[in-house]
C-alpha cells in the first residue's frame, strides 16, 4: 500500500476507525495527526469493543507503528487513561507508540473554558465535545501554548504551567468558574510526564526514516472535511484542519510523498452538535436511533440523521483529493423502502451544485432530492459487491458518481470481516 490519507468526507463519526483498522492489514504505520480527544474511533474485533480517541486505530495489530504527530492536542491525563485501559485489556502499548514531542498539551484550563464559552453563547452555542480543544488550538496559534516536550523537565514545565495559570485562573474567574487549582493538577501532569515520557520524540525524523526504508503509512483523520476550521460550516467547526493538507502540517509529511486520499462517508449523513445540515430528516434520526444506531462514541450524545447530501460530499471529494471512496453503514438502510439523496441546494431561487460558504446561507438552503428504491434486504452477511442486491448496487454507485472518486469499500457492519473490497 502506498502512504494513504483518511478523511472523513462528512461532518465526522463516518466509521474512519473501521477503516483504519481495516486497512491497517497493508500499513506499517498508522499517524494521527490532527484533532485530539474529541475523536471517537469505534473499533470491533471479534466480540470486543474498543473506542479510541487519542491513540491511533493501529494499536491493537501486532507489528504496527502507532504515532501521535505533532498537530495533534494532547490531554495527557486521558492519553495515561487511554494506555491504561489497553493494557488493561491485554494489548500491548509500549515501542508500538510515538508521541511528538511538539503535540500541543491540552491542560486543565482550556476544558474549563471550553465549557464556560459553551455556557456563555446560550443557544449560539457550537455543541462541542468539551474536551478543551479549541482553547488548546487557541494558545497554539496564539503561542501561548504548552507542549508536549515541555513534560520533560519539570523545572521548565513548572514555569511555563504557573505563568499560564495566572492568566487562565483570571480568565476563569472573570466568567464565574471555579479556578484552577495549581498544586493537585500540577501533581496530575508530572505523574502523567512520568508514563508518556518513554513514548515521546521527535516523530517528524521518525517518519521520514521510515519511509527511506520504504514503510507505508496510513493517515488517521479525525472528524469530517465540514468540521474542518477552513472548509467546514463555521463556527460550527472544530479548530484543525481534517481535511487531507492537515495530514501534512500535521505530521510533517510533504504532500508529494502522499499517494492516495481516501474519503469515508457514510451511506446517510449525520451531525452530532450545532450547525447547517441541509439534508436532516427526522424519519432517519428516529430510525436509525431506534436501530440503536448513531449514539456518539464520545459524549454519548444522540446524533442528529438524514439523508446522504452529494454536495457536500462532491465538495469533499474536491478540497480533499479523494481518489477513492470507502461507504460506511450500508447496512444500516437495509429497512428503508424509499431513499433520497441531495444532489443540489437551493438558496434564494437559485440552484446550487456546491455548499455557501457562509453557515447562515446554508442553513437557509433547501435540498433538492433524487429518489432510490430500497433494497429491504439484510445486507450484513455479504462479502461480495456483485451479491449485493441490484438497489444496493445502485444507490452505492450513484453515491460515488455524485462525488466523483472510485469506490473501494463497502462497509456493511463494525466488524473487520462485515466487509466488501472493490
Ligand atoms: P470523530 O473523529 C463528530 C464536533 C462536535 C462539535 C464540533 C466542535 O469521531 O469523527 P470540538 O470538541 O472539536 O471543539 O467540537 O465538532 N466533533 C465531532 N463530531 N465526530 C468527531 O470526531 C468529532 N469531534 C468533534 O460535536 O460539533
Ligand atoms: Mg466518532
């Protein structure tokens, strides 16, 4: 396999981690290179579950390289538990793991004012995961930011934590919130320090030798291309770049050494927080929810559901490069008799093939349907695209062709074999 980037093509939880794990089969190296633990990556193996957030989905394959890169917002206290939890499970997290040293830290103050913000906007709230991430990307763009390597030497660390508590405990103060108190995290950080510090290097060097010696690495997006800070519906984003150039920036990678862009979108959308989503439809939400499908692998949030939208994703499959296309949940369908998917918007008389840029425009858009029987079939058991029944096949291709890339997989489950490769 050649170096692959991962995407999610939609507004997140696309079933990336599935894929990753799947794909991992062909890869030497599985990077994470943006985000933080605000990802959810479900993955199955057999009759266990495991959920992933921070650590990148190739952890539980023998024989793979698991790296955090550098664009990625570390909460070292959840990364200690994530490792914890694996090991408690039996899989094995030791030389298997590589923490950039200039992964940004994710510290206490920026969840609380991650929630305090959220507080504070009432109902313009975003709906975040209120794991502190765009307070954490804030300070990096600001340079305010502590990182990772900074957990090497606790005199240094020490310093740069109590100057940057004094203004986030004001900060805090001044919106009502208890502050931070310094001695407890203090001790919290350094105990952390302690664990990470076997994983942490420079990972930029890492990678690059790695290639010389011809490794393949697979690119693990978080989130989707319209959570992205640039592309998405802000300012109901996240605050990285998930779209395929934030694999680069992010991991230190050049763009000239990546081959291919995968893109995973679902075989419907889904959202889970605030913001436009022309194609939500209260029929799927229910159906899907009643399924016990689409509740947030992170928060537990119930998410919002609809019908498959083609601009968006035909948009994705432009800002990103998708070369290859991988559709999640087709079986999660298997029970609709009518389907619909959005080739075109609407806005103010006027037909669009792309979404605005401006969220509020895109709220207001109407979508313009395509309708596709069902197929009413379980689909869960078959390995094979030309099993699949002739409805499935069709609304598969049409899903493809309305974006424009090569369709690769199809997903018709969580487990690794609920698989089919095209
Ligand atoms: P994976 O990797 C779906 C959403 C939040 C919110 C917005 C901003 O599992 O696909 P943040 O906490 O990042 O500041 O929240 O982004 N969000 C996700 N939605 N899947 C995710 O990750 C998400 N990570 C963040 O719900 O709308
Ligand atoms: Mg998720």
């Amino acid at each position: 396999m050649a170096n692959t980037i991962l995407v999610g093509a939609q507004w997140g939880d696309e079933g990336k981690g599935k894929i990753i794990d799947y794909l991992t089969d062909e890869a030497d190296i599985v990077v994470r290179s943006q985000g933080g633990n605000n990802a959810g990556h479900t993955i199955v193996h057999g009759k266990e579950k495991f959920v992933l957030h921070l650590i990148p989905s190739g952890i539980l394959r023998r024989g793979k390289t698991c790296v955090i890169s550098n664009g990625v917002v570390v909460d070292p206290i959840a990364l200690v538990a994530e490792i914890k939890g694996l090991r408690d499970r039996g899989v094995k997290v030791g030389g298997n793991l590589l923490l950039s040293d200039c992964a940004h830290l994710v510290m206490p103050w920026h969840r609380l004012l991650d929630e305090q913000r959220e507080k504070h906007q009432g109902k313009n709230k975003i709906g975040t995961t209120k794991r502190g991430i765009g307070p954490a990307y804030g300070d990096k763009a600001a340079r305010t930011g502590l990182r990772v390597g900074d957990l090497l030497d606790a005199k240094t660390f020490t310093a740069k934590f109590n100057r940057r508590l004094r203004e986030n405990n004001a900060v805090l103060r001044s919106l009502g919130a208890k502050p931070v108190s310094a001695a407890s995290t203090m001790r919290d950080y350094l105990a952390a320090a302690d664990v990470l510090r076997p994983f942490i290097t420079n990972t930029v060097v890492y990678l690059h030798e790695a290639m010389k010696q011809g490794k393949h690495l697979l690119f693990e997006g978080a989130q989707g291309t319209f959570l992205d800070l640039d592309h998405g519906t802000y300012p109901f984003v996240t605050s990285s770049n998930t779209t395929a150039g934030g694999a680069c920036t992010g991991s230190g990678v050049p763009p000239h050494r990546m081959d291919t862009v995968m893109g995973v979108m679902k075989a419907y959308t889904t959202r889970v927080g605030e913001g436009p989503f022309v194609t939500e439809d209260n029929t799927v939400t229910s159906l899907l929810h009643s399924m016990g499908r689409e509740f947030g692998a992170t928060t537990g949030r119930a998410r919002r559901c609809g019908w498959f939208d083609a601009v968006a994703t035909r948009y994705a499959s432009m800002v990103n490069g998708i070369d290859e296309i991988a559709i999640t949940n087709l079986d999660g369908l298997d029970n609709v008799p009518a389907l619909r998917v959005c080739t075109a918007y609407r806005l103010n008389g006027k037909k669009l093939d792309y979404p605005p840029t401006d969220a509020t425009d895109w709220e207001r858009c109407e979508p313009i349907y395509t309708d596709f029987p069902g197929w009413m079939k379980d689909t869960s058991g078959i390995r094979e695209f030309s099993k699949l029944p002739l409805n499935a096949r069709r609304y598969a291709r049409a899903l493809t062709d309305l974006t424009g890339a090569k369709l690769r997989i199809v997903s018709v489950g969580a487990g690794h074999d609920e698989t089919i490769r095209l």
